[in-house]
C-alpha cells in the first residue's frame, strides 16, 4: 500500500470512507491504530522471517501488515467477506501473506495448518472481538495444534482472569483451563483509545507459550474439568457442597472419602484449590468411582 503503515488512523479512515466500510458490532469489529501496540503484539510473539504466523480476524490487514514485514509467511482467517476486497488493496504488496475467507471455529483448523503450514509449529497472533475470545482461545488450546505461542489482544478482565492465581477474585475455570495447557503472561494493557470505533472497554494483550504437554498429569480430563465447571459454578459454596450438588453423581460420603485421600480440607471452597490439587482429586475420583 505504497508504503503506508495502516495503523495511522488518517489511512485507516481513508479505507473505511473509500470502501464506505460499515463496522459490524455483532462481529466485534474496532480497528486498532497505534503502531506501538502493534510492535508489542509482534514482539510479545517473537516474530521472526523464520516464523509462520496464523492470524486470526485481520480487519482491514492493519496487524497483518507488520506481522508480514516480520515473519516468513502469515495465513489470515477472516469471517468477514465485505472485508476481502479492502485486505486485497492493503496488502497487496505482500507475497508471503494469504487470506483465508471463513469462521475460525467452524474451519477445521488440523487441515489448514496441515495444508497451509505443512504440519510445521506456527504461532497464532489475534485482535479477538470479546464476545468471542474464550471460544477461540480454547479450540486453539484443546485441539493440540502445532503452536508454540498464542498472542492475543482480548478484554482486559479476560486477560486478568486467564493468568490469575488460587485465592484470588479473578481466580476460575478460565484460569485452570488456560494454565493448564499454557504458561499465560501479560504483554501490555491497550486503552480503548486506540481503536476506531472506540469499544466501552480498555484491552491486554496476552501471551499464551504452550506447554510441551499438560501442567498436570490426568487419567481422565473431562472429569477434571466437569470437576472445576462444578467448584466454580457454585464458588461460595464449600468444595464438598458444589460437587454434591453437581451432575457428577458423586455422594457426600463419596466427596469427602476422595478429599480425604488427597488431604484436602472438605470445607474448602473451589476458588482456593491449585490446579494441582484438581488434578490429584481427578485421579482419585475416575480410580475409585
């Protein structure tokens, strides 16, 4: 795009008015214009030329456009089909980049790492819209893909929640459900002051670096996790309460004998458990009920 840099919020409009572009809040849709929070993205992931970046949602490439610079080759996945004529215009420049039309949760993402990667381990860089970030960030975790880093710009309150520890307010599912497959670290907060339009809510980017295998060792990870979704669906409520009153099936008797083995304080509440401590109770549970 003859050397403009698509993070200038004067370009930026001049793409939205050319196009006459209108922003879809039902797809979350705020374009970011601040080059330095672009840098940290890019840096944040470690992007080098010999890199191979998915990127996920590129809006009008302005991310895309420096990820390119940086990275061997990037591939974006884009919902949005009024967008493809603008990323055809804005990155034109760009050899090494290719559009992918279509739902990031509906495409079978094993296939197109396979089939645009060659099963080599990439690293995932997003701008996610909020109503959507916990859905994506977990297909990409649950999947076992080949990445090693996920960088992603989400709600700030999300991102807190993602890196939090036991005992805290922000301690949950979430939390255990991200660490337990990655090692979370908070880049830099964004203002919702750069972006266009502006959202009601400032952001963090987050760095997501994927563990060689689960934090923990689980006979049965379902349990663990329908274990987890019970102690925090009813987070006031002791450890032993929640799971009993869960579709876990599991008696008072049953909870209490289990927490006993794993010398865990059946009057506990689930916001104060180590993600280690589910893992034991897991096992204990899928071995003896």
């Amino acid at each position: 795009m003859d050397g403009k840099k698509l993070y200038s919020p004067k370009v930026t409009k001049e793409i939205v008015e050319k196009y006459s572009f209108k922003f879809s809040k039902s797809l979350g849709q705020n374009f970011l214009v601040d080059g330095n929070v672009i840098r940290k993205i890019c840096d944040g992931a470690n992007i080098t030329k010999e890199d191979e970046v998915l990127e996920i949602g590129p809006g009008i490439g302005t991310l895309t456009q420096i990820l390119a610079e940086r990275a061997k080759k990037v591939v974006s996945v884009e919902i949005d089909k009024k967008l493809l004529p603008i990323l055809d215009e804005t990155l034109s420049g760009y050899e090494n980049v290719e559009i992918v039309h279509g739902d990031v949760l509906e495409i079978n993402l094993n296939t197109l790492i396979r089939e645009k990667f060659k099963n080599k381990r990439i690293k995932v860089v997003a701008n996610l819209p909020y109503y959507i970030t916990t859905p994506i960030i977990m297909t990409l975790l649950e999947q076992k893909l080949p990445i090693d880093k996920i960088v992603v710009m989400i709600q700030k309150e999300v991102a807190l929640r993602m890196q939090a520890n036991p005992g805290s307010k922000d301690y949950g599912s979430l939390s255990i459900a991200v660490q337990y497959y990655s090692e979370p670290k908070i880049i830099t907060n964004v203002s919702k002051n750069v972006f266009i339009p502006k959202p009601k809510v400032d952001s963090t980017v987050i760095m997501l670096d994927i563990l060689d295998k689960p934090r923990v060792e689980v006979k049965d990870e379902k349990l663990m996790f329908n274990i987890v979704k019970a102690a925090f669906a009813k987070r006031r409520k002791t450890l032993t309460n929640a799971l009993n009153s869960s579709p876990l099936g599991l008696s008072k008797k049953d909870i209490k004998e289990a927490l006993a083995s794993c010398d865990v304080d059946p009057k506990v509440r689930g916001e104060n458990l180590t993600i280690e401590e589910y893992a034991q109770i897991a096992n204990v549970i899928a071995l003896k009920f």
